[in-house]
C-alpha cells in the first residue's frame, strides 16, 4: 500500500513479460515497450542524437547513460508522464549483491545520466524504496534521478521519491554544469532537491510528502552545495510549492557543504513562486551543519505569493532588490544555452 501511494496516479501496472523484444530500431529512434528494457536501448546506442521513446508501463530498472551518449533524448511515447514510469528501490544503505559494500547516495539512482545534451520528457522517473520496509538501513537516501551532463533539459517528467529525489550535480568539482527543468513535478521529504550544479526549475510543481515522524522541521525541499566560485546555483522561478503535511512542516532549504568540498557556498534563489502552507513561513531556513550556517550562504527569495512566503521576520527571509533580481533569471544563469527557446 506505502508503495502504491508513492507511485500514485501510475497506470499500467508492471510491465507484462512477453516475447516481444527488448527494443526495436527505426531510424535513428530506439522503440521500448513493456516487456523490454530501457537499458538495454541506451547500451544499444551507437552515436550521438539517438532517440529511445518508452511506451508506456513500467519498467523495473536501473538506467544508467554514459557521458558519451551526447545528445540523447529518452522520452515517453505519450505526453502524459504517468504511462512509462521507470523505477527501482535502492538506497544509500543498500548492500550491492557482490559483497563490495552498499551503494552510497548516487548509487542509489533509478536513472543516472552523465551525457551532455540529454534531453529527457513525458515520463516518470521514481524510486520506491521506503524506510518502513527497511528498519535496519539507516543510510536512507534513496535517489530518482542523479544528473551530472552539461545541458541536461527535462520537460513534464514527474520525479518520485523521499529523501534526496533529484540529484541535480556536476560532472566534476571544477565544472559548473547546467540543467533546466520545465513543467515537472517533484516530490519528496528530506533534501529532495540538491546539489552543485547550475539548475534552473520553471513552472515546476515541489510537492513535501507526509512524513510519520514525532518532529519538525520534517524535512527540507532544496539543499544545494554550490561551489564557491559559481556566482548561480539553483533557481526556481514561477513555481509552486505545495503539501501533503501539515502547516509549516517543512524549511524551504537548508545548504549542504558536503565533506569532500567545504568551500562550497549554496546558492538558492525562489522567486515569482507559490509557496503554500507546509512551509514554515517564520523561519523557513535552517543548518545542516553548526559550521555552516544558513546566514552565511546565498539564499534569497523575490516576489513570491502564499501563506508560506509571508515575511513576518525579514532577517530569517532576505530579499532581492527589483536590480539584483534581474541577475537572477534563467538566462543568466544558462549563459548561451537556451532550451526554453526550443519547440
């Protein structure tokens, strides 16, 4: 039942096992139906701009793109993102069937791509592993997506998981890679939208998840890690935060300076976005660590709407200016890459 209302809204049910091929091949576009395998498509990708189109079911997999798969794109044969869903339930604290230790927190992704240029839309990309069903694994990240590619553009794709859903990062610590993400949906609980890269998010919906704990805040929507030298992080602009937990549940964000880069400096910037209820409207920012606190990085927010982004406490809330947010828009920080300008 806690899985079936993680992927709640899937149609299609598990994919039927049949005598149908894994996939078919058609001009430069690879075919998957149910029965066959998403992965099995990208190993037999054999030169950039390959398309592989999922129809729909579900697909119980790891995907996993290499970086040199330049200009894939792995789209829904529908435009509805609930007919092919591609899921898996491996944590952080999983062990790997070799013995060689468990699978770490990028490990732990559904769908991995390293390829610069991927496009991915109309499809969902989940991972259904929950704490309850695995009390004695306390490393409980569990990952949907962990992107790393230069110019990484998701369109209508619904993201589904708990803690750490979308690993937004980078192909390296020198590099300030960048991702733009349009009219998707995100949901989750703890940090469930993080990392270092460049991201801009327009038109998404982040959705907090209600969580079956005797605390709050129970979790955080974004936790970026910027690197110092980056002057943009992430961008959410005319989005809408909702929830499913109670009012003022949630922190808007909370900055991760991860142990192998402490001179990281977050960067968040929310702005012209809705922001509801489950957001603590108070003091909508908290510490991951004591040594890093949230006053000291780059969040701010500009001319957001809602019960949530109420300003009671300007301290706890620090706004742009009219002048500093107009260096604060998604083509600043996608420099001479624009995908929003493509059909």
């Amino acid at each position: 039942m806690r899985r079936r209302t993680l992927l709640g809204g899937i149609a299609g049910g598990l994919a039927a096992v049949g005598t149908s091929p894994a996939f078919a091949r058609d001009r430069g576009v690879l075919h998957v139906r149910a029965g066959g395998s998403v992965q099995a498509a990208v190993d037999a990708v054999d030169g950039p701009g390959w398309t592989i189109v999922v129809h729909p079911g579900t697909y119980r997999e790891v995907v996993d793109i290499p970086a040199g798969l330049t200009g894939l794109t792995v789209r829904g044969a529908t435009r509805d993102p609930r007919d092919a869903v591609i899921v898996f339930d491996n944590a952080n604290g999983t062990p790997k069937p070799d013995g060689s230790g468990t699978y770490g927190t990028a490990g732990s992704a559904t769908f991995t791509s390293a390829a610069p240029g991927l496009t991915v839309r109309d499809l969902t990309l989940a991972n259904d592993w929950l704490r309850a069903d695995h009390p004695d694994i306390t490393g409980t990240q569990a990952v949907a997506a962990y992107v790393t590619g230069d110019r990484s553009r998701f369109e209508n794709v619904r993201l589904l998981a708990h803690q750490d859903t979308l690993f937004a990062d980078t192909s390296a610590l020198t590099a300030f890679d960048r991702q733009y993400f349009r009219r998707c949906y995100i949901e989750g609980d703890v940090d469930f939208v993080f990392g270092r890269a460049t991201a801009v998010f327009e038109e998404c919906h982040f959705r907090t998840l209600q969580r079956d704990v005797g605390f709050t805040p129970k979790g955080m929507v974004f936790a970026p890690s910027t690197a110092r030298a980056n002057p943009y992080g992430i961008l959410a602009v005319r989005s809408r935060i909702t929830s499913g937990a109670e009012d003022a549940a949630y922190k808007l964000a909370r900055p991760w300076v991860p142990t192998y880069e402490t001179t990281a400096r977050p960067s968040l910037v929310v702005r012209n976005t809705w922001i509801g209820p489950g957001i603590d409207p108070v003091t909508p920012y908290t510490d991951m660590r004591e040594a890093y606190p949230w006053q000291t990085m780059r969040f701010r927010e500009y001319a957001n709407s809602g019960p949530g982004a109420v300003v009671s406490v300007p301290e706890n809330r620090p706004l742009l200016t009219a002048q500093e947010a107009a260096t604060h828009t998604r083509r600043t920080y996608l420099r001479d890459w624009a995908p929003y300008e493509r059909p």
